[in-house]
C-alpha cells in the first residue's frame, strides 16, 4: 500500500504489529480485532482525501459520504 493509505489506517485506529518478525517496516496490520469503527472512519478519509484531491464541491462530498452510510 502507498504511504496515504497507511497514513489514513494508522489515523482511523487500527492497530499495527510492532517489533514481530513479520512486521515489515511497521506497516502490518494486525487483523485479529473487531474494526467496524475503524474501516469506517479509514473509509471516510479515504474519500475524503480522494474528492479534495479532485477539487471536488463540498455537497458532493456529503452525497458520497451520505451514500455509504458515513
């Protein structure tokens, strides 16, 4: 994944491996909990970032996030 999409995961609050082996560059995600709360908000972001990106007006912004339930 691109530096964004791990930027926007860390600040929707999952959690990430730390010193395991496996860890590559402290970038995996630790996938064994509950992250409804998370992958909506890191959804959120996401769009968000997507539509400021496309210079995108405000009332489509809410009409996309209003469409996911977000």
């Amino acid at each position: 994944m691109i530096e964004t999409f791990w930027f926007y995961a860390r600040r929707a609050g999952f959690c990430f491996w730390e010193k395991e082996s496996w860890n590559y560059r402290n970038r995996r995600i630790d996938w064994s909990s509950d992250y409804d709360d998370e992958l909506q908000r890191y959804t959120r972001e996401v769009v968000r970032h997507t539509l400021r990106r496309m210079s995108c007006d405000k009332n489509l912004e809410i009409e996309i996030l209003n469409e996911f339930n977000l």
